[in-house]
C-alpha cells in the first residue's frame, strides 16, 4: 500500500498580482511515496495543471488556491485518493458556488513514467519532458505538451476549446482537437491527426519510419507540413479557398476556389491528408 506523507505549509497573500480578482493566496505542499509507477489524473474547475519529470518512487505536489475572500479561500479544497494501483488529485470548490468560485492550480513533479490524465475548465495545461502517454483537456486555456509518449505503443491526446495547443517531442500517436485556437507540433516520429475549427495547423515530422497516418485540418486557417527529405507518402492535399505550394514537385490541380493535390511518392508508406476550408496549404521536404 502506497504511503502518503504530508508536507503541508500555507501562506496568506494581500494582493496576488497575476490575478487581482483573487487577492488572496494559500499555497500547500505534498508528497505521494509510491512503490511502483502508477498512473495519475488530476482535475481542477479553474487554475492551471503543470507536471514535471521527478523521481522515482515519489510525487510532489505544490498546490495553489486563490479566492476573492479569506472564508472563500478556506472553501478550497483537494481531495486525494491513493490505491494500489492509481493516484487521483480533485480539486473541491464551495457547496453552492455557481460561478467566480476561486482557483485551484497544481504544480507535480512524478516518476517520469508516469500516465497521466489532466483536466482542467478554465486553465493551462503543460508537461514537461515525461515518457508515458498524456490524456490534457481544458474548455479554456493553452496545453503544452513538450516531451511525452516516448514508445511507439504509447499515445498524447489533447481537447481544447479555447486557446492554443503546442507538442514537441512525441514519439507515439498524438490527437489533438481545437475549437478555437492553433496548434503546432515539432519533432514528431508516430501517427498524428490534428484538427483545429479555427486556427493554423503546423506540423514538423522528424521521421517517417513509425508513421502509418498525418492527418491535418481546419476549418479557417493555413496549415503547414514539414517532412524529413526525400519522403515516401500518399497524399492528399485540398483547400477550398486558398493556395497549394509544395518544394515537393507536385502537380496542382483543380479550378479556382477548388485546389487540391494527388500525389504517390516513393512506396506511399505514410498516409497525408491537408485540407483548409479557408486558407493557404504548404508542404516542405527539409
């Protein structure tokens, strides 16, 4: 059975500067011991989630809650639950409270290992240089994944629905959804389908090897492709309103308002599909 330690310590701020609304400020520190890797969800109803490589063995919790009120702030709440197989972190909010109900953030440091799974409604979400697969939704906010799914077999799923979304650094499968925002990724070496409502898509694939499927698309905005040299896809590319350019040699086709690409090179070992509804389409072999 996992043994939970408790370093608790608060301070009571005047004035918080990075949110005037919420003057007052208690910050709480715990450490989860773990005798093996296990997986870990966090969720929050406003304030952002960090999460950072640690140790072994070991989670690190930094907790900050944030209220109009000192009798607010006392409302605020995490809620613990540790098994043997699993570490939950929910943040708890006023009986009653509809709305302005204070903020709950979370700053972790676990095993490098370590599965998550972060929610928060109103907040960023980031993570740093972990290994295991990441599940990030926020209804508003940024998520920013940098470092994660390190196996083939291993996955990074992001729903957003306000704000942008960042990944770097994947080797396993990414999904990743955007109602309002853009989304970028570099560094990618597994499966990827990006789709974002409105906003830019960007894509930088550093290996084609693992990759079965690129999926990119947007509703309003320009997306962008960039492969390692001589790549061996099948793709298709199309744009309803918008331009088609590739360094790629590709013929475009089709009439004004209605552009789109065909293409087969080399073996088509990897399956691309671009397409915009509004804006420009790019493809660029590095």
């Amino acid at each position: 059975m996992p043994i939970l330690a408790l370093l608790f310590g608060f301070s009571l701020f005047g004035i918080h500067f990075g949110n005037p609304s919420l003057p007052f400020k208690q910050t709480e520190r715990f450490v989860v011991d773990v005798r093996q890797t296990m997986p870990l969800s966090v969720s929050t109803a406003s304030g952002d989630i960090t999460v950072v490589r640690g140790v072994a063995h070991q989670i690190e919790v930094t907790v900050v809650k944030r209220g109009q009120t000192p009798a607010q702030l006392a409302g605020l709440h995490v809620r613990r639950h540790v098994s043997d197989t699993a570490v939950s972190l929910q943040a708890r909010y006023p009986s009653g409270c509809n709305w302005n109900c204070g903020q709950v953030s979370f700053r972790i440091a676990v095993p490098p290992m370590t599965r998550l799974t972060l929610v928060t409604s109103s907040g960023d979400v980031v993570v740093k240089q972990m290994s295991a697969s990441v599940a990030a939704t926020t209804a508003s906010g940024d998520v920013q994944i940098d470092g994660a799914a390190r196996s083939p077999q291993s996955w990074v799923r992001i729903k957003d629905s306000s704000g942008d979304i960042s990944i770097a650094d994947i080797t396993g499968t990414v999904s990743a959804s955007d109602s309002s925002g853009d989304i970028s990724a570099s560094e990618l070496s597994g499966s990827a389908t990006l789709i974002s409502s409105s906003g830019d898509v960007r894509a930088a694939v550093s290996s084609l090897a693992a990759v079965k499927k690129l999926k990119l698309h947007t509703s309003s905005g320009d997306v962008w492709l960039g492969l390692p040299a001589r790549p061996s896809v099948d793709l298709h590319a199309a744009t309803a309103s918008g331009s088609i350019r590739s360094n790629l040699g590709l013929s475009i086709h089709g009439e004004y308002g209605s552009r789109s690409v065909d293409a087969r090179l080399g073996t088509g070992a990897t399956a691309i599909s671009l397409s915009t509804a509004s804006g420009d389409i790019a493809i660029d072999a590095r």
